[in-house]
C-alpha cells in the first residue's frame, strides 16, 4: 500500500498502535472510574491487531519515508518483543488498578505511546528519528513511573526519573549533533561511508560515539549511568516497574546494537575496551547490590541492570551473531522479568494502600499459594539461568557468541557474575517453601482470567524458548536492511 513515497504498509505495525493510543483517548472521558478497564480491553485489543501486522512483515526488507524507517528482520524481531511486553503488561494491569483505587484508563494510552516509542527506535537508523522514538517513550515512562500519585514515594520515582532522564537526553543530542558535525548525516550507516571515503576516528567521532552511549546507557541502566533505576522501580506500580525491566531497555539495546554493532563497525576496535569495562562493571555492581536488598522490586531492580551488562557483551563483540544472540536474550529476559512482576502484582495487590514488596512478605507463600510460589519459582531460576529455561538458552546463546569471537575473559567473568546471581534469585525461593508464614500473612486475592492467561503464555514461552530456542530465532544474525 503506497501513495506517494511513502509504503503505509511498512508503518502499519507502528501507526496501528498510535491510533489505538488516540482512540482510547478519547474513549477515557466517556466511561465512568468503575469502567476505565474497557479502555485496557480496547488496548490490548489494538495490540493484537498490531502484532498481526507485524507478523505478517516478517522477512520483509524495505524502507520508507527517504529510507529513515526500516523494515527488517531486526525491527520485526523487536516489535514482537515490545507488542508481547504491552500485551502482557495491559493484563496484569487491569485487575492490579481496580485494587490499589488506581483505577485510570489513561493508564493504557501511556502504555500505547511508550510501546509505539519503543517500535520507532528500533525501525530506524537516523539518530533523529531514533531520538524521537526516544522521547515518545520516555515521557510516557516518566507519567506512568508516578502513576500511583497518592502515594510519595511513587510521585518521587517519576521526579527523579524525569530529571535524570532529561539530563541524559542532553548527552543524547549532543552525541547525534558531534556525529552529524563529523559525517554530514544524521544516518548510522553513514558512519561506513566516512570510513569508506578516507575519514579516520577524529575527536569528533568519538566524542559524538560517547555521549550516544551515555545517553542510550542511562536507558539501559548501565553503571556509571543506574542512579535512578532502583528508586524508579521501588516507587512505580508492579506492573508498570515490570513493563520499564522489559520493553524500554530492549528498545535502547536495539538502538544501540543497530547504531554500533551495524553503523560504527569501522569504530569497534576503538570503542571495544569501552563496552568492556561498560559490561563488567555493570553485571558486577549489579549482582552485588541486588544481594544487599529486602525489597523485592529494588532486588529485580539491580538484577535488571546485571543483565544489561550481559547484554552489553554483544557490543563488545560487534557482530551480527552478537546482536542476533541479544535479540534472543531481551526476548527471553522480557517474557522472564514480566512473569515474575505478574506474580509480584498479585501479591502487592492484596493491600489496597501500601505496598508488599519485602521479601520477607513471601515468607511461606509455598504453603498459603503453592500455585503462585511454584510459578514464581520458575520465573526466577529462569532469570538465575538454570536450563531448561529462557534464562539459560539466552545466556547461552550470547556467552556462545562471544567465545567464537574470542572474548574469553569477559564471559568467564559474566559466568561467575551469574554464580553470583543464584543466591540472591533463591533466597526468595527459600523463602517461600522454608521459612514459616509472618504472624499477619499476606492474603492474596484469586487470580483474575487476565493475569491466568497472561501467567501461561509466559510460562510457556520460558520453557518453549529454553527446550526450542532454534524455533524462535535463527542463529546465523540479524538481517539489517541498509540502503548503502
């Protein structure tokens, strides 16, 4: 479907989600508080004809809009994961808000907006374009990270949130305008014609490289850039602290991937020794802060930045197999992290006013709720990367393509950061068959229809992925299409 220069079909997945966003917009004002969760109805409705469309691109490799949006193998790839994170998110969502007296619909255009951010930044390789993917994301990130605004703590995640994100879009722009300074264009790949053309690594470059890495990293809560994420996490809802593990940091790790393990090739020998000391220090002060909480969410919260140090191996690496390995591991962390934060909804639920995230609050769930605790235990050895998981195939798959490179020093360090990782993951387990429930145990409401069919289809896909990893993704690379 094309009129003029522009293939409306290309963009169909994308717009598709923003007009559900709009509609449901103007849906909101019509419906009485007790009636908001028809406008989650209506979106996650709208997602699931967004996600037809975004599979029936799938090995389609064209561009549209002078080439700034693309539609590839990596851009259909990540849609998927963005489309199932919303999907899933929208129905723990529902029954969670009615709960907590939170009971919003704009909840759910946010969720739309942040998703259709998330598409954009991983359907371009124009830095402009990619920052404003960016922005359209973020700013919805930053309303739903406050979105229980009777609550200090959650007003306080979004401020510190918002502020430190717009000091990282600071970096971001002044990244992309050094970058455009050295090649003339706001286009990665463009980055191999300077190459191509005679042009070295000048101090330009690598300043422009750098502050698009300190801009994307803070996205990604790599360390030295985290300082937000726990508290973010803590102060937001479950499902929304859940919904910001998964599909934002997938979108700036395709930003990033796109950007320097396909654009900036030329630069992988100079910016290696970076991600290097990036990746490590990240997995590192990640595990070891994650030992140190009793907080369930601030635990998920530095686990969350561990694995993106994982991830960051496939930068280091800077091959397509790398990137291809990442793609597969954002897959499998999102379905992972968003089944543990269902089960965590759930439980935080059973309070209409406060929050029930400390781990000793799981004290004996194994014998009060034997389903959730079992479900729960899955989810978090998924994420510990005990086979026959996700969690396991991810880690595998990655730390696979990283020893055929070469890069035998950082995964020997990333196998014992996960060594690391299995003690804080169980202890919440040991909690929930060993210890004996607290004097007031938590009583957790029954399992809404939603949240049961959201629980099997990540369940599913944990053990799906990790029994038949070949079925979901091919392990030769990504296919980027490019129009150089």
């Amino acid at each position: 479907m094309q009129f003029g220069n522009v293939d409306w079909w290309l963009l169909a997945p994308s717009l598709s989600v923003c007009i559900v966003a709009l509609l449901a917009m103007l849906l909101e004002p019509f419906l009485s508080e007790k009636k908001q969760e028809i406008v989650g109805h209506f979106s996650w409705i709208g997602l699931i004809v967004a996600l037809y469309f975004a599979s029936q691109q799938i090995g389609v490799k064209s561009s549209t809009f002078g080439g700034m949006f693309l539609a590839d193998d990596f851009s259909q790839f990540f849609n998927l994961i963005f489309i199932l994170g919303a999907i899933l998110t929208i129905f723990m969502s529902i029954d969670y808000l009615k709960k907590k007296d939170n009971n919003h619909g704009e909840f759910y255009p946010l969720i739309l907006f942040s998703t259709d951010g998330m598409m954009v930044m991983a359907s371009t390789s124009n830095l402009l374009v990619m920052f404003l993917g960016l922005e359209i994301m973020s700013v919805a990130l930053y309303v739903l990270a406050g979105f229980a605004r009777t609550q200090l703590r959650s007003t306080e995640a979004s401020i510190k949130y918002f502020l430190l994100g717009a000091f990282a879009t600071g970096f971001t722009v002044f990244g992309i305008a050094f970058i455009y300074g050295t090649t003339g264009s706001f286009e990665a790949m463009d980055v191999v014609k300077h190459f191509q053309q005679g042009g070295g690594v000048d101090s330009f470059l690598l300043i422009g490289a750098a502050l698009l890495i300190v801009g994307l990293g803070f996205k990604i809560a790599a360390v030295p850039f985290h300082m937000w994420a726990a508290d973010a996490y803590e102060g937001a809802p479950a499902p929304v602290t859940g919904f910001m593990s998964a599909g934002p940091k997938a979108a700036a790790f395709a930003a990033l991937l796109r950007i320097f393990s396909f654009g900036f090739q030329d630069m992988q020998a100079v910016l290696e020794p970076l991600f290097w000391i990036l990746a490590v220090l990240t997995m590192t002060v990640g595990n070891i802060m994650a030992i140190r909480q009793n907080n369930i969410k601030r635990m998920l919260a530095f686990s969350s930045i561990a694995h993106a140090g994982y991830i960051m191996i496939a930068l280091v690496v800077g091959t397509a197999e790398s990137a291809s390995a990442a793609a597969l591991y954002l897959l499998c962390y999102a379905v992972t992290n968003l089944g543990a934060f269902m089960i965590i909804s759930q439980i935080d639920a059973s309070s209409a006013h406060e929050e029930v995230t400390s781990i000793d609050n799981y004290s004996g769930l194994g014998r009060t709720k034997p389903l959730l605790a079992i479900l729960l235990t899955v989810f978090l050895i998924s994420l510990a990367g005990f086979p026959p998981t996700a969690g396991f195939m991810g880690k595998f798959v990655l730390f696979k393509s990283a020893v055929i490179d070469g890069h035998y020093a950082i995964v020997i360090l990333a196998v014992m950061n996960s060594l690391v990782s299995v003690y804080y993951y169980l202890r919440v387990v040991v909690k929930m068959f060993m210890s004996d429930p607290e004097a007031k145990p938590v009583l957790v409401p029954a399992l809404p229809a939603f949240l049961v069919i959201a629980l099997l289809v990540a369940v599913i896909a944990v053990f799906a992925i990790g029994i038949y990893p070949q079925r979901w993704y091919p392990f030769d690379g990504l296919t980027i299409f490019s129009l150089n």
